[in-house]
C-alpha cells in the first residue's frame, strides 16, 4: 500500500497556506492528501479516527490561537484532539500518528517542512511516497 | 483407554465441556472440562475506577451478579476506610436477600428441579409444568424482580451500591409494597422446601463429606472453619484468612485453592448450615430442626440445605423490610483511599465470595483478585471425583454422564464465576488450534 | 440527483500538469458528466458553464482555489437553480503540489467531492428587516468620523465613549505629522460638528452593557456613568475648574477642545464624595449645572448596525524594566509629550530643569518577540515629528534610536532630510539600558542610555536629560470584552480582524457589525477618518435597505434525537442558539455556521449544512477505498 | 414453537431464562431443541437439526474461540430468526476492554447478522417483552434514535465546566443533569429505552444500550461534548486529571471501535 497522509486543512488558514505554497510548484510527498475543512472546530473526532482507521497519518492544521475566523474553534479544536490523544494512548495506539499544527495562511512554506517532517517521521519516505 | 465426551453441562450457569478418560478395566484415568467462557475479568479491572467495580464486576456472573456488587462495595469501602451508616447496610442485607432467593429458586427450581426425577431427566420447563409450580414460580421471578428493582434500581443484574452510600432510595409505598410481593415469595419458599424435603430425604444417604466447611461469620468480620468431625469451628479474622489461602497450579490452567493445613474446603449451603446458629424465625426454624436431625453433611441432600436457605431469606427478609429506612439521604465517600487494598467479602448463594482490590492513591485499580465459591469449591469436587467413581454406572454412558453432571450440579457450580479459576494467558502462548478453550482440571 | 463536473484548465495552469483526459475517463465511467473548458472564469467560460447548468442538477468545479472565482461559479449555478454546489481547488490542491502526485491528488479531491455532494443540503436564503439605527463605539477620531458620516445622510446614530470627552487620542496631538499642521485645528471642526447633528446622540462616560438580538436589529443597553456636571444646562465658562481646592483637582476639562464643553466631577478625587462638606464648584456655578445626586443611567435603544471603533492604546512602557519608566523622571512616553505640547506644559528633564539632551527611542516594545511581535507602522512617523518639534522648540540636542525607519507618505523623507538637517542625529540600534547612574562625574543629574550602534557596530553610551519612549499600539483596555459582547474574531494580539483583509477591510464576519480605526491595527489619523468613512458607507449600505436576504438555516436540528443537555447553547461563540421551551432556536442571522455546536453536540442532533458529517466520513470512504 | 439458546462469551445474565417470566405464554408453547440452561441435550443433537428447523435461535454473548464461531454459525445455518441478546452479542459488552491489550472478544455480528438485537446489559424486561412481542408479531424493533437523556430525570440547563468528576465526587443530592457536573454519563449517547433506570438509582448512564440508531462514534462524540464544555484555562489541568479514558468512553463498545477492527490498537504486555 502506498503511504498516505490526510491533511485536515483549516479553510481560513491552512489551506490558504497551502495555496501559497502552491504557487511555488513545490514537489509534496504523493500521499498527501489535503482535505479542506471548515474550521478545525468542526472537524468531528469521528472523521479524525475515521482517517486514522485508513491513513498513515493524519495532519490537522488550523489557525493560530487567537486567530480563528470563528472566534475558538481552534482552541476547542485543540483540546479536543489531545483529548483523543489521551484517548489513542490508553487504547495503545501510535501517537506520532495525528499531528496538530497551528499556521496563519502566509505560512505555506511552513506547511511544505511539516508535511515533509510528517513524512519522514513516520518513515514513510521508505515505502516510496 | 476410551474417552467420554460431554460437549456441555447442562443446567448449570455457564459453558462447560467435559472429558473423561476410562481405563480398559473402567477405572478412572482423568478427566477434564473446558470452557471457553474466560473473560479475564481480573486483568479487565485494572485501570478502571474503584467506584464503578461493584457495577463492573456484577458482569461477571447474571446469576450472583449481586452477590458480586455487594462484595466489590466492601472491597472498596475497606481502601476508603468508611463503613456505611446502619440504614445502608440494612437496606444492602435485603438488596442481598432478594438476589438469594432469586438465585436459589431458579437453581432449585430450573438447573437442579429435574434432578429430583430418575434418568432421563424431563426438560425444567416441562419439569415445572409437570410440578404444576410453573405459575407460582413466575409470579416470584416477577416479585424478585420487581424487589431488586425497588431496592436497587434494576431488576436484573445489580445497581445500587455506591462507595459509601446507596444510589435508589426506597418510598413508603415501595417499602409497604416489598413487604406485599415478599409474603407471595415466603409462599413460594414453603413449596419449594416441602418439595424438596419429601423428594429429598427418602433418597439414600451417598456422598458424605470429607473437608472442612468453611463460612463467613453472620457478622462478616470472621471465616469460620469446621473440619470433618469436628463440632466447634475454628475463627479466623477476614484478611487473615484471605492471606491463609494457598493457590497451586494444577493442569495448565487451573488453579486450586488449598486452605492450609486442611487443603481443599467446602463453602455455600451446606457449610453454612453447619456453621451457622439455628435461626429464630418459626418456619426455618422448624426446617432447621428437619434437617439436623438427618445426619451427617451429605452432598446429595445439598439442594435441600438450599431450599431451607429460601425459607430462611424470605422469613428473614420479612423481618428486615419495616427497618429499611425510607428516602434516606445520600452521601458519597471520597475518594481518597485510606489504605492500598481493600477486601471484601459476602455469603453468595453459592458460599464465600472474596474480592479483593489494590489501587493507587487516586482510587484508580492496579490490581484484582476474585475468589468465588466455584473456585474454593473446585478443590472438593476434584478430590471427590476419583472418591465417588466406583458408585456410578459405567455400563451406560448416558447414564453415566448424567450423574456425573447431577454430581456437579449438586455444587451449584457457576462458570463465569469461575474467573479466578484461570491463569490469565499472556497471548503469546496461546496456541491456535487451542485458542479460546481453558482446561479446567 | 445528476451531478455535471466542470474542469478549467486554467490556461495550462492545471492541464499540463493534470492529466485531465485520464481523470475524465475514469470519472465518466461512473456515469458523470464532464465538461473542459480553457478559462471557466472568463465571460466566455462563465456563459459556457452557464449554458450547461439544468435545474435541480449537482455541481462540481475543478478549478482553482474556492476563493477566487467560487462566489461566481457558485451564483451561476444558483441562477441555474442547480441543487447543489462544490468547487475543489484542483489547480492549488493537486496540479500544483508535484506532477507526481498530482493524479491521484485530483482523483482524491473529486471522487470525495462527488460523494459529499450527495449529502449536499442547501443552506436556506431568508429575508430580514432592518431598523435604520446605528451604534457607533468609541468616540475617536474613527467613530466619530463614522458617526458624522451616517448622520449626515440622515441614519439615526448613537456615539458611545467610555471617557467623558469626545475625540480620543486625536485631542491630545499637538502637530501633524508630516507638515507639522496644528492638529487641533483639524480635528476640532469634526468635534464641534458633533454638537451640531440633530441625528447624532452622543453617549460620554459611556459603555455598552449588553447587546441581544441580531443583525438589522440589536438591542443594546448603555451605562452611563454620572457626570455630576449638567451638560444641558452649563455653557463651558470654567468658574469651577478654578475653585477645586484638590490637586489635582477633582472637577475638570482637559482637552483643548473639549466636546462636551462641560466638566466631569471625579468622584474618588472629590472631597464632596468622600464625605467632607465641600461645594465650592457648586456654589461658584451661576447656571446651577452641578450635580452631585446624578447616578448611572441605562440606556436602551434598538439600532440595525454596529461600527467598533474602540481604537488603540500605546503598549505600556513600564512592563520593559530597562526603559525605566515610571520608575525614572526624565523617562516619558511620546503620548505623555505630545499631551504636554498641547496643554503647553513645561517640559523638564531627569534633574527638573529643560532638558538640553533628548534621546527618542523607537519601537518600544515593538517588533520584540517578548512584547510585540509586529511593527506598528504609524510610531516613526510620530517619533520623527515629535522629535523636530523638541528640537525646535527647546533646541535640545535629539537622538533618535532606531531599528528601521518607517515614513509613510511622499513628505515622509522631506521631514526627514529636515530633521537631519536641523543636527537631529539617527542611531540605528537597540537601547539596552536606561540607568541613573551618571556616565562620568559631569554627568551628574543626567541619565545614562546603553545602546548598541548596529551601524557602526559598537556599544555606545549616552548621558541624557529627556528620554521619550515611542512605544508600539496595542488595542485598547476593554476590546477583549467588546469582542465577546460582540462575538467578534480578535487575531492573535486582540486587533478584531476584518472578513477578508484586502477587500473587505471594515466588514467582519458579522453581518451589521464593522470595524474602524486602529481597533483592527495600527493606523494613523488619515487612514482612522478613511476607514471610519469606509465603515459609515458599508454601515449606510446596510441600514438603508428595509430588508436583507441571507443565507440563513446552517444548522439542522432534530428534535428527537436531542438529550436537552444544553451544552450547545453555551459551546456557541456567537450566541446563535437559545432554548424556548425546551426547543433549540437558531436565531439564523447570528449563526456564522462555523459547526462548533454540532461537532460538540453528543447524540448527534446537530447537523451542519451544506456539508454534514456523513459528507466528511463518506468522502474519507471513496478517498481510501478508490485512489 | 421451536427455540434455541445458547451462551457464548458472556456472563449468562441476557440469558432468556432470566426472561421466563416476563414472556410466560411464549416459553410456555416453546418446544425447547437447545438450551443448557434448562434441558439435557448437547450440540450433537442440534448439528443433527435440518437447516432451517428452527424457529427462533437466541444468542447472547461475545465471540471469542473458534467453538464460538462454529456456534454462532450452526445458529445462522438452524434458525429461521436468530435474536442477538445483550450488549456483549450486540457489542462485545464489558470484556471487550481486553482489546486496550490486544485479545478481547468480538460482537457476533461481526460474523452473522442476527434478525433481532434486543440492547443493554442486560436489557431490561420490558425491553425483552418490546422486542420480542414485535418479532412475534411481524414487526420486530430496530434501535431507537432517541437518547436516554429523555427519560432522565435529571435537570438540564446549558452549562460549562471547570473540571471532570467521577460520579461519586459530585454533590449526592443534586439534581443536575450529569454531564453538567463534569461526569462522563453516557445518556446522550444511549439509546433510551430502559426507562433510564441507573440515573434514577443515583448512577450516572453507563452506555448499556447501546448508540441510538444511526449515531456512530458515541465515544468520540461523548469526549467531544465533555472536552467542548470545558472552560479553556481548565482545560489541561481537567484532562489530565481525567481516568480511565478508554473505560469511560468505550466501557460497552470497545470491540467494535474502528481502529479496534482494523487491529491499529492495543499493547501487548
């Protein structure tokens, strides 16, 4: 199976990062697919582990604290996610599998490194992305 | 060599398979039983709350589930250091005695009624029909239920207890009307022990018993011992007695549990008897005197030992029911356990039931340990067997199965409860093809 | 319900790096439709996507980023009465991102967007009235810019300032930068045509207490703090002021211009209020204007429209200890000068005497990851101006210490090239220290600055007299609860931040609430009255329509499946939802559908539209199970 | 009528004997072919039934050892209407919290598909009597979509948190809805239909019955709704407050959580 990585991107921030990213033609990892959100607040836990069930990894990219278009949907996205993380590892399950990232939409070059360092940090690079 | 197979035991709690190896001059080679049922109850503890045990640990067995919650409060009120106000524990006593009479009634009157008949035995439905108690026995079960729920919050299947206090309060009304269903219940109770007295005592008198008995004393602080051919019982503090036990590995899976120096013991119906004072109620007390007056403890009579038990329960509940405080106030116990541990212990129906807890200082479990009156009484059943083969025919092996299996049941055995009974399995040596099946002994 | 997908090839953009011919293969196996065009966003491509349209059909783009052309595509299929609608940025998401990854990207992308599309729920459009009225918060140069505006047209408007004068900071500015033009003289017109708008009320000594209803019609409570001074009845004439036996005294009028031109009775200054007999300012008063019995009022009033003008505050220079203000007299800020100039104050140095050396420290807190991460823009400007006018009116010697000069406008240099000219001195370094003890024997009553010259790369000392401290803005005391009464997006330094940056600067998220002056970033006194003038125009926009039509229903809520635990009447940052008899009411013109409430919400009987979470699982489905 | 019982996995607590009373008719006309609990025959003798030969075959329990599965199968293969009882049958129940260390027991509706799930552990009488009266009669019950929260009796109004409690920690006497004093009770994500009886006996909901019909992930969905209600500045020091994650989230349905399937959890020790 080739590797795959599901980037939840924040509409507001991080897929506009990854707009600006775009207009450099930067060469990302094949199995990375990015999948736009509304708000990281409305990104359900169950969409989060239907991702993981599937996916290598799981990228969730929303906007800086304090900055989220819809006041805090951030920062309960935050704390939900590491709730689930609490939850993934009493359920033993690999943590470095779900990255949390924060990033303003100017950020695209950023977002490249992290989706790269995912990458490599889960030795994906091996099995040929 | 040859090998009876029995793929289940019938008419006990739980799945039970078993094998026997005869030699060629029908002697007794081994025997063994399986069952699948390991649910590793102890290990599934680990990690969980101290106070959702009584819950958790009902769910180890439908039948005693109460018996198990009753037992895990205790357990956890010892590590909280409290002990709950009398009206608490009066209204646990009758919680108690409710689930007696349901668990007895339905072994006496389901699992163990048919056994009453000669081979082949009538299904129990059609054995209760027959009897012509089918109503009356349904009507109760509705009764039970109903109790258990006023008194507990569920009909099946315990709730209720909470460290340091009880969850359902019980209206005027429920009282007046636990009192009503009771009297239908005592009813039923006296049925059931003229039944089994006069289908019981005409019987010969076969299988003696040979270990000690061993109960929790009335108060439950004490374990009372009476070894074979003694008339005074030994005492033995709660955890010094819990400490005392001694558990050998014995075939791959089981474990024994030996009480030092005497070895394998006797708990439930029959121990109790003998260990406990005869009782001030007119009827039990009069069935007491019955019973005394047959002899010797003999394991073929266990049933009627535990149709005079329901006659006793529903005589006692009587009693007990104007003292349950009505909407008592709740209180909850902290969670800051004052020890390490905590034991709890509780006459099933069955006999001794252990539960015994370590956590950490936030009241969350490391680890678990249940003895229960199957596992205690395995010992006994394993030394009878080889003791008891030479009066069993052998020339039919329906036959034979079936007072092997009428043996067994006269132990009320209880499978699910078996849970201390198996080593819990790392999966790593668990073979494939064996993936599943314990063998007991 | 058929779905017609739509590739732009974006003039190469995506088709050469796409192989659009093998995704259509592949998408019109299963039965779809699929149409190609060259430039879907020019007029020719939109009458080509146009035609194609059915009623009641789906709609899928392949194009570039939903931002860009979406609105467009998205009305022309709402003309065409399509029945649903979703445009994925195949040009940003996948063509873009690597030729090697770019197919099964796309595939990705439009396989998970043909499924979700089936669960597509069309948000409902709705129409709602407007009443006419609007508030305006904060009486700056911003608001009231704003408020002048509106009323000139004839709108209702109601100011609101928390100080007991209008005006703000503008006030207390003595010049302009770059000409040096006397500030008053500008500002003051704008202040006394406040008094003169019969439409415009105005609220001093004035907070907004809360705010309900929705867009197009809030109702808003005011508090207004007691004055203790009749505005109606007294004419300005001062008497007062002179009496107050207090220092400083208890009854005042700061600003030169002071709108309204009636004092203020401070009351924890007041011997009157703190129980001595004292009525002096009441005796002295011919128009018998002083009251001492006033109390706090509420006000209630219904307005359609909201502009936030809460405006800056310079960063506090006491929380960087080195600088040593208000711990070090001779330390001052540029905010406490300009105040100076325009009460033509005397201005004293670390010994109390005129200073001779002035230093004029730039980016105070600014551009410093320890206080203020950005640069303010506006405070060179200001440092330069304030700097020439020390110079000139003092002649102290004038050390401006810099990290980059910033100078806004074409006259920004000239200023400049007169300040050097004038001997005024550039240091490009950061100040290190500020300390008391004096450099050399000489420098006695001096003050003596550590700062490095990156220019000449060296650590200099300077002994003197006069520091002023140019720190960076801030927004003001207080707009973290306006954000929340208002349930406005602050960023990440408490600026609120506008809908969209570039075109739509004085809109935010809200429908009837906009943003003006330095509430949303630094700006100086121009671009403060531009964006109050902008706000006002968007504000005239909207008010004056009876009715708007919005997109509204952007959350489904299923009676039965609910479990009453509320928990989503208090998860909404909007305060969109309320309980009326044991139902849940969206009030639809304050939900953003931002889907907080729904991905909160346990038993599930919250549901998002368009896209509700069976979109998002099932897109995840045909995503792993197909590409 | 011909039946069929049997126990797997489980603790024989949704055992219909325990049913007898409230269907008396029905086990009454029953003409029972297999059933441990109350008649002597083994599985000899049910191997030897016709396929088909059956009317109803009731299972409880979970699915764990190859003989379960021959079971489970045998039952498909005999029965017309085979009626899956309890939590465990429906879920893998309780024991399914084995899976946190990798071998716990599976639903048996992960090998067949039972024409009845009759919920909870164990259901409650009257919901035995619902289901099976509507099988009988042709129209046999799904699951419903409505929570326990309404047949709870506790009061509700919105509410925030500062931190997690466990039930006992809460003020004894109050009449708050649970999740409003920081318990994680699973009544909203529950289907309702035991008439909410724990939380009317002083215990928070403990998810027995299962997620109403058409909820998935009502662990998740539960951890959402507490983690959503906390006050921010509380919120670390809550979580890591907070015991037993996968005990309070998945305590009926741990077996059937989609990384448990897909074997991408558990530690072996």
């Amino acid at each position: 199976m080739k590797p795959r990585i599901i980037g939840f991107l924040c509409e507001w921030c991080a897929a506009r990062a990854l707009e600006n990213l775009a207009f450099c033609h930067p060469e990302l990892p094949v199995g990375f697919q990015p999948f736009r959100i509304n708000c990281t607040g409305s990104l359900e836990l169950e969409v989060v582990i239907k991702a993981l069930t599937e996916a290598d990894g799981v990228l969730v990219a929303g906007c800086p604290p304090g900055e989220c278009h819809f006041r805090e949907g951030n920062l309960r996205a935050g704390l939900r996610l590491k709730a689930l993380k609490r939850v993934l590892s009493a359920l033993g399950e690999d943590l470095r599998r779900l990255r949390i990232i924060w990033l303003s939409s100017g950020e695209g070059e950023r977002l490249g490194e992290e989706i790269h360092k995912f990458y490599r940090e889960l030795s994906l690079e091996d099995r040929g992305s | 060599m040859r090998k009876i197979r029995l793929e289940t035991v019938s008419r006990i709690e739980g799945a039970l398979s078993l094998e026997i190896k005869v030699d060629s001059r029908d002697n007794l080679a081994g025997i063994s039983w399986k069952t699948d049922l390991f649910r590793a109850f102890e290990s599934l503890g680990v990690g969980r709350p101290l106070e959702e045990m009584p819950f958790l640990t009902a769910r180890i067995c439908g039948i005693c589930a109460e018996a198990h919650h009753l037992a895990s409060l205790q357990a956890a009120e010892e590590g909280l250091g409290i002990s709950p106000p009398e009206g608490i524990r009066k209204i646990r006593e009758a919680f108690g005695l409710i689930s007696w009479l349901r668990d007895h009634l339905t072994v006496l009157l389901l699992f163990s009624g048919p056994d009453l008949e000669s081979f082949p035995s009538p299904d129990s439905l059609s054995w209760l029909e027959k009897t012509g108690l089918w109503d009356l026995f349904l009507e109760n079960r509705k009764h039970l239920r109903r109790m258990l729920e006023i008194v507990g919050g569920r009909g099946h299947l315990a709730l209720g207890g909470i460290p340091g206090g009880w969850g359902k309060k019980i209206s005027s009304e429920e009282r007046k009307e636990l009192g009503e269903r009771n009297e239908r219940v005592l009813l039923l109770a006296r049925k059931t022990w003229e039944l089994y007295w006069e289908k019981t005592v005409s019987q010969p008198f076969l299988w003696p018993v040979q270990s000690p008995l061993v109960a929790l004393s009335p108060e439950g602080s004490e374990v009372l011992v009476l070894p074979p051919g003694k008339n005074k019982p030994l005492r033995f503090p709660l955890s010094r007695f819990y400490e005392t036990l001694v558990e050998s590995e014995e075939g791959s899976f089981l474990k024994r549990i030996n009480l030092p120096p005497f070895g394998a013991y006797l708990v439930g119906p029959l121990a109790r008897f003998y260990l406990f004072p005869s009782p001030d109620f007119p009827l039990s007390r009069e069935a007491h005197q019955a019973l005394k007056n047959i002899g010797e403890p003999d394991l073929s009579r266990a049933s009627l030992f535990r149709a005079y038990e329901v006659l006793w329960a529903a005589e006692r509940l009587k009693h007990l029911l104007p003292e349950l405080p009505i909407n008592h106030s709740l209180s909850f116990a902290p969670l800051k356990p004052v020890r390490k541990q905590g034991l709890g212990a509780f006459e099933a129906p069955r006999g001794l039931l252990l539960h015994h807890y370590t956590f950490d200082l936030d009241a969350v479990i490391k680890t678990v340990k249940i003895i229960t009156p199957t596992a205690q009484n395995l010992g006994v059943i394993s030394d009878c067997v080889p003791r008891f083969w030479p009066y069993w025919p052998l020339t039919e092996e329906k036959n034979l199965l079936f007072e092997i299996q009428r043996f067994i049941r006269t132990f009320d055995p209880c499978v699910p409860c078996m849970v201390h009974l198996l080593r819990n399995r790392s999966p790593r040596d668990s073979s494939p093809e064996k993936e599943g099946q314990r063998k007991i002994f | 319900m058929k779905v017609k997908i739509f590739f732009c090839e974006c003039g190469g953009n995506i088709s050469e790096n796409l192989d659009l011919k093998a995704l259509k293969k592949e998408l019109t196996s299963s039965g779809t439709e699929i149409f190609q065009h060259p430039f879907l966003c020019s007029p020719e491509g939109q009458a080509f996507f146009e035609a194609r349209i059915l009623p009641g059909e789906g709609v899928l783009v392949g194009a570039c980023s939903p931002h860009l052309h979406g609105p467009i595509f998205k009305e022309l299929s709402e003309k065409r009465r399509a029945q649903a609608f979703h445009l994925v940025a195949l040009r940003e998401e996948a063509a873009w991102l690597g030729k090697k990854g770019a197919y099964r990207r796309a595939m990705g992308l439009l396989k998970g967007a043909l499924r979700a599309l089936s669960y597509y729920r069309a948000p409902v459009l709705k129409k709602f009235p407007v009443t006419e009225g609007l508030l305006v918060i904060g009486g700056g140069i911003a608001g009231l810019s704003a408020a002048l505006k509106a009323a000139e047209k004839g709108l209702p408007v109601y100011l609101v300032e928390r100080e007991p004068f209008f005006g703000g900071k503008a006030v207390f500015l003595d010049r302009l930068y770059p000409r040096l033009e006397c500030a008053s003289c500008l500002v003051s017109p704008r202040l006394s045509a406040l008094i003169q708008q019969e439409n415009l009320h105005l609220f001093p000594l004035t907070h907004v207490f809360e705010v309900k209803g929705r867009p197009g019609a809030y109702e808003v409570t005011l508090e207004e703090r007691p004055r203790y001074v009749d505005s109606e009845r007294c004419h300005g004439c001062g008497e007062c002021l002179r009496v107050c036996p207090v220092n400083p005294p208890a009854i005042t009028m700061d600003p030169p211009h002071p709108v309204p031109r009636a004092p203020v009775i401070h009351a924890a200054r007041c011997l009157h209020f703190r129980g001595e007999s004292c009525s002096r300012c009441k005796e002295v008063c011919t128009r018998k204007a002083i009251r001492f019995e006033q109390t706090p009022r509420l006000h209630r009033l219904k307005v359609g429209g909201i502009i936030v003008a809460t405006g800056f505050r310079p960063y506090p220079a006491e929380k960087i200890p080195y600088y040593g203000y208000k711990r070090l007299p001779g330390v001052i800020t540029l905010w406490d000068l300009e105040r100076m100039f325009t009460r033509q104050e005397n201005i004293y140095g670390f010994n109390g005497e005129s200073p001779r050396r002035v230093a004029v420290i730039h980016c105070v807190g600014s551009r410093d990851r320890r206080h203020l991460p950005y640069c303010s823009e506006i405070c060179c400007s200001l440092a330069l101006k304030a700097g020439i006018l020390l110079r000139e009116r003092l002649s102290a010697e004038v050390y401006h210490f810099y990290l980059d000069l910033r100078l806004k406008t074409p006259e920004g240099e000239g200023l400049l090239r007169r300040a050097k000219e004038e001997g005024i001195q550039f240091i490009r370094g950061q100040v290190a220290e500020i300390s008391e003890v004096p450099l050399t024997p000489e420098d006695e009553g001096r003050l003596t600055l550590l700062a490095e010259d990156t220019l000449g790369s060296e650590q200099r000392v300077w002994a003197v007299d006069l520091v002023v401290l140019v720190p960076g803005f801030v927004p003001e005391t207080g707009s973290e609860e306006m954000a929340s009464l208002l349930r406005l997006c602050p960023d990440r330094f408490g600026f609120f931040s506008p809908r969209e940056e570039k075109t739509a600067p004085v809109e935010t998220l809200r429908k009837g609430i906009w943003i003006a002056g330095a509430a949303s970033g630094p700006k100086d006194l121009s671009e403060s009255v531009l964006s109050g003038e902008a706000a006002a125009l968007e504000a005239l926009l909207f008010l004056e329509t009876p009715s708007f039509w919005a997109e509204t229903d952007w959350i489904e809520w299923e009676d039965r499946r609910c479990g009453r635990c509320w928990l989503c009447v208090e998860v909404c940052p909007f305060k969109a939802l309320h309980i009326d008899l044991e139902r849940l009411k969206v009030e639809e013109t304050l939900c953003c559908g931002c889907g907080l409430c729904a991905s909160a919400c346990p038993s599930g009987a919250l549901r998002m539209k368009p896209f509700p979470r069976e979109a998002h699982l099932q897109s995840l489905e045909v995503l792993f199970g197909e590409t | 009528m011909k039946i069929a019982v049997h126990n797997l996995l489980s603790c024989g607590g949704c055992d219909p004997v325990f049913f007898l009373e409230e269907s008396p008719e029905f086990f009454r006309k029953a003409e029972v072919i297999f059933w441990n609990k109350v008649k002597d025959e083994t599985l000899k003798v049910f191997r030897k039934i016709p396929d088909q030969g059956i009317e109803i075959g009731f299972l409880c329990g979970a699915v764990k050892s190859p003989e379960h599965e021959e079971v489970v199968r045998l039952f498909r293969r005999k029965c017309r209407t085979v009626v899956a009882v309890g939590a465990c049958a429906l879920w893998g129940g309780i024991p399914g919290l084995l899976w946190i260390r990798k071998e716990g027991p599976r639903p048996l509706s992960s090998l067949v598909v039972p024409d009845l799930s009759i919920p909870g552990c164990p259901p409650e009488g009257s919901t035995w009597t619902v289901y099976l009266q509507g099988l009988l009669s042709g129209r046999p019950p799904g699951p419903s979509e409505e929570p326990v929260c309404q047949e709870c009796p506790r009061d509700r109004h919105p509410f925030r948190l500062s931190d997690f409690k466990r039930f006992p920690e809460t003020e004894p006497e109050s009449r708050g809805c649970y999740l409003s004093l920081g318990v994680f009770c699973a009544g909203a994500v529950t289907q309702k239909g035991c008439g909410a009886r724990c939380l009317r006996a002083g215990y928070p909901c403990l998810g027995c019955y299962g997620p109403p019909a058409g909820l998935t992930a009502r662990g998740e969905r539960l951890l959402s709704a507490m983690v959503s209600a906390l006050v921010p500045q509380k919120a670390t020091e809550a979580l890591k407050n907070w015991r037993d994650p996968a005990g309070s989230l998945y305590r009926f349905d741990l077996a059937t959580h989609p990384l448990v399937r897909k074997g991408k959890c558990g530690r072996s020790d």
